[in-house]
C-alpha cells in the first residue's frame, strides 16, 4: 500500500504549502507544480498503468479526492490572498485628502482693460454708446477720410504698420486703398458717420499700432478711446464741458484741466488737454516735467472737411471728437514710470491694481 502512503503524504504536503503561500503569484507557480501537465498529482494519475489491477479502484478514487480537495483549498486560499493584496493595493493608492491642496492663483482683469471699462462707463453715463472698429483698416478711413492727404508723413512705411500680402507688397483692398494696421481709433468716426443716424454719441475704445520702439513713453502697440459727437448746435463749449466733466470723474475733483490748442488734421479748432498733475498739486515737479500739468488727449470740433467724406450737412450739424491713450492716463492715475510695465505681465506689479 505504498502508494497509497504516498497519496496521503503527498496530500498533507501540498495542503500545508498553499497555506503558507504568500502571494496569488506563488500560489499560481503552487497550482501549476501539482495541477499541471507535468505535475506531481498528474504524475500520480499517469502512474495509475503500473498499479495492480485489484487495487486500481481504490487508488483510482484517492487520487481522484486528493484532486479535489488540493483544488477546493487552492480557490480558497487564492480568495484570501487575492484580497488582501487588493486591500494592500488600495491603501497604498488611496489619496492624502488631508493635504491642503495646491492653489491655483485666480486671475484678474488687468489694470487696463478695468481703467478702459471705467472711462466708457463715465461716458455710458451720459449717454454715449460703444461702437467697435477693427485693427486692420484701410488707409481711407485711416488717414484719407480723416482729412490726411497722401503725402501725410505718419502714411510712410516707416510710420505705419502696412499689411502685405504673401509677395511681401502692400495687400489692397479694391486694388486703391492700402491696408494697414490702424495708427489711431479716429478711423471709427468715419465709419461711424457713414453707417449711423444722427446725433451721433460714441465712444470707441481699441487697439491701435505705431511703429515705435517701446521704451518708458512709447508703445508699438497700446489702447485708445475715440469719443465722438456729431448733433444740432454742438459748439466748443459741449466739448470743453463733456472733457472736463470726464477728467473729474477719473482723475478725481481736485484736479484741474486746461486746454492747449494743437492741430490734428480732423478737427478745427483742435486743442490737447492737460490734467493738473498729481504729485505735485500743478506747482511742479520731476513728474510733470516743471510744469504742473500733464497732457492727456487730443481733441477738437469735426473739420467740415471730414462730413465732406460722410456726406454730412455742416450748415446744420456740428460736433466734436476726442481721443485719448488708455495706457497714459493709466500711468498718470497710478504714477506708473514706465509704459513698458503694463505689457510685461509681471504680476508683483499687476497685482497692485
Ligand atoms: N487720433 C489722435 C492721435 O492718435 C488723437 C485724437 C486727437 C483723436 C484729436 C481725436 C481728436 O478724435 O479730435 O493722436
């Protein structure tokens, strides 16, 4: 009954080494050593030509249970093992939730876009509404329908950004007006007086470009607002009045306002405004150059040349317009020393606003 001793210890044998697996893995490698074709249990089921015919029933039988019972106590013992490694899987993986979590910074509208909302506001109080242009404009309404002829300096290559097409020639538009990148918002009053009813109260607010190096007083690109005021009786005084009321409301009530007269090719008479400066209180300072005043926009009364291109009735219409750079009365409302601040992005410096 030898082989019958062997069964019996080859049982006790195998059932205590899947108790002491360690792993599904090992119990795996575990399973394949008895249950596999070259296993030791096949073994003993092959073996089963060499046992005498009168004990092969019982023989058949015990190997049959051993079968049975190594596979019952392997599913078992893989159940145990598959998951506690699952359990160890996931407390491994599970997350901190009591980190403090990384911050994301949360943006804000940048100084210029917020000081561009204030001074349309300003004027949406009384009662002008917004139009928007493009950035890419024809000379006409750049220069020629704003009363500057073609041999105005500021239309040089050299002045003005022209957009070209792929040859590298100025693109055209209906093969006569050059296309350029606009040098100032004035080009929508053009448009404006062409396509609107009359009054006419606007304000334009917009990019506009310069073929200008930056340094602290100058951009190649910056913000500017067009106001413009086309009505019945509208005289020099609405202008001066409208201007003053606007530098108030933001720059504040102490500061006072004069008016240069100036030329600007669209409007006659044309005057710049200057803001008394805020440092010094308008007695003088580095700031104001000694001057006690800082200039601010351009402005005038619509050159009848202008309605010419529009087809405007200057015997019964007049109005005024006004320009002003949003970037400059930011460094005056702020004392910013430097334009090129506003575009670098540094936010130790934007965060202050
Ligand atoms: N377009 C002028 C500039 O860029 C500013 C300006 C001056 C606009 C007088 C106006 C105006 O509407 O009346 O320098």
């Amino acid at each position: 009954m030898s082989l019958v001793t062997d069964i019996e210890e080859q049982q006790s044998a195998v059932l205590a080494r899947i108790a002491l697996s360690g792993s599904t893995a090992e119990l795996e490698e575990l399973r394949i050593a008895v249950l596999g074709k070259k296993g030791s249990l096949t073994g003993l089921l092959r073996g089963m030509g060499q046992v005498p015919p009168e004990e092969r029933a019982l023989v058949g039988r015990l190997v049959n249970e051993l079968r049975d019972v190594v596979e019952a106590a392997l599913g078992l013992r893989h159940e145990e093992l598959a998951s506690a490694e699952l359990e160890a899987r996931i407390s491994a993986e599970a997350l901190d939730v009591t980190l403090p979590a990384r911050a994301r910074p949360l943006g804000t509208q940048h100084l210029i876009s917020r000081l561009t909302e204030e001074i349309v506001e300003v004027f949406r109080g009384i009662g002008y509404r917004v139009v928007s242009g493009t950035e890419i404009e024809t000379d006409y309404y750049n220069f020629t329908a704003l009363n500057s002829p073609p041999d105005h300096p500021s239309r040089g290559l050299q002045d003005t950004f022209y957009v070209v097409d792929r040859s590298g020639a100025v693109a055209a538009i209906t093969g006569e007006s050059d296309v350029v990148l606009r040098s100032q918002t004035s080009g929508v009053q053009v448009h404006t007086m062409e396509d609107s009813e009359l009054p006419i109260y606007i304000l334009a607010p917009g990019r506009v470009y310069r073929r200008d190096v930056a340094d602290p007083t100058h951009l190649p690109q910056f913000t500017q607002i067009e106001g413009l005021v086309v009505d019945r009786g509208i005289t020099f005084g609405d202008l001066k009045g409208t201007l003053e009321y606007f530098c108030q409301q933001v720059f504040g009530s102490e500061r006072k306002t004069r008016f240069r007269p100036h030329f600007f090719p669209f409007t006659e008479p044309s005057a710049e405004v200057d803001v008394s400066c805020g440092i010094c209180g308008g007695v003088g300072c580095r700031s104001c150059g000694g001057t006690g005043w800082l200039e601010i926009l351009g402005c005038g009364m619509v050159d009848p040349n202008v309605y010419g291109f529009v087809g405007i009735n200057p015997e019964l219409y007049s109005g005024f317009a006004f320009g002003l750079g949003v970037e400059r009365i930011a460094c005056l409302k702020y004392n910013v020393p430097d334009l090129r601040m506003l575009l670098e992005g540094d936010m130790r410096f934007l965060r202050q606003f």
